[in-house]
C-alpha cells in the first residue's frame, strides 16, 4: 500500500494568515492526490481532487500543489470557519489511502 | 443535490457480522463508484472498497477475506457486510460516491456516518 504522511499532525493559526500543510507519498503518485477537510462530528468534505483543481463551490482561498511524492495545501487568508481536520488521500491505485490528518486550530 | 443516508446495527459482540445500508437519494446510480470507509482513532481513514451500479466490485486487499459490499440498483442502496469482527473493527463508518473527474478520482459526497461498537 501507499504511504501518505502529513505534516505537521497540528498547527494554530490566526485569522488571516496563510496556511500550509504538506503531504507526502511513498512512491510517485503523479498528480493523484485529493485533500479533505473534516470538521467535528461531520463527515470528510472533498475540497481538492488531482493535487490542484478545486472542487466546484471551494472557496478559492484554497489551492494545491504538486506531484510525484510531495504536496501542499494552502489556504491564503485562513478564515475563522476553516477550522478542522485536513486529510491527503492517493487516488492513484487501489487501495486507496489517507494521510493521518492535520488539526488546524484558529487561534 | 444527492444524499446518502446510512444505518445499520451500532452495537455487536465479538465474532458477529457488521451490515451498513447507505441509501443514494437525488441523483443516478450509474457512472459512480460506491465506497465504504471507516475512521477510527487508531488506523485513521480507512477505505474499504467500492462497488459501481452493475456490480463491479474493488477491495482492500487487508480486509477482502472478511467483507463484501453489494448493491441494490432498484432501491439504490448498497450494502457493507464484514464478518468476525473484533473490537479492532470499532470504528465510524462512512458510505461515500466515488466519482471521476477526467482521468482523477475522489469521494465527493459521504453519508453521515454510523458508529459502530464490537465489545462482548
């Protein structure tokens, strides 16, 4: 199986600071890496498919970046109902998996 | 907008067989991949597999021996049945569609989730 590490697991951040998560894979997965966002009692929220394409309706204050083993989420202007759990996941073959989450808390 | 709604028995001992039902209400059955995933504080997200509207099945190799996931196109429903289980299987499980976006794939819609307990 493939190998999604995140980093790092927590941060805080204020409103309106720009924010960064990495994701990296254990074997090259070219630009199949979609990223989530979870928040309390609330099921994953697809936001980023393909390591950059933003979902219809995601604000665009997200974006990603890309390829191969390493990637980045980033949130520009972070916004105070952007806390909660982010989630990298490799859609390049079966099965596929997670990252183990980042907490990103607003300060 | 489509909906998936889940349910299932919450709470099993040791050795019983786990079934979720997620039903997927608003939208066409076809041309999506049907996933079952579960989350627990010790292995994370977890997918279990999916199934597509004629049947098609794809697992998790470390879970195959244990689950099958069925579907029922005249009720829209699809199905996670996973045998033996342990307390290791307590977890949320979540149904999920699986769509693909030009040649990428993600789960773009969940169900709300079922908690699901082993414990003797």
């Amino acid at each position: 199986d493939i190998q999604m590490t995140q980093f790092p697991s927590s941060l805080s951040a204020s409103v309106g600071d720009r924010v960064t998560i990495t994701c990296r894979a254990s074997q090259s997965i070219s630009h199949y890496l979609n990223w989530y966002q979870q928040q309390p009692g609330k099921a994953p929220k697809l936001l980023i498919y393909a390591a950059s394409s933003l979902l219809s309706g995601v604000p665009s204050r997200f974006s990603g970046s890309g390829s191969g083993t390493d990637f980045t989420l980033t949130i520009s202007s972070l916004q105070p109902e952007d806390f909660g759990t982010y989630y990298c996941q490799q859609s390049y073959i079966t099965p596929y998996t997670f990252g183990q989450g980042t907490k990103l808390e607003i300060k | 907008q489509v909906q998936l709604q889940q349910w299932g028995a919450g709470l099993l001992k040791p050795s019983e067989t786990l079934s979720l039902t997620c039903a997927v209400d608003g939208d066409s059955f076809s041309n999506y991949y049907w996933s079952w995933v579960r989350q627990s504080p010790e292995k994370g997200l977890e997918w279990f597999g999916e199934i597509t509207h004629s049947g098609y099945t794809t697992y998790n190799p470390s879970l195959k021996s244990r689950v099958t996931i069925s579907v029922d196109t005249s009720k829209n429903q699809f199905f996670l049945k996973m045998t033996s289980v342990t307390a290791a299987d307590t977890a949320l499980y979540y149904c999920a569609r699986g769509r693909r976006f030009d040649y990428y794939y993600g789960m773009d819609v969940w169900g709300q989730g079922t908690p699901v307990t082993v414990s003797s």
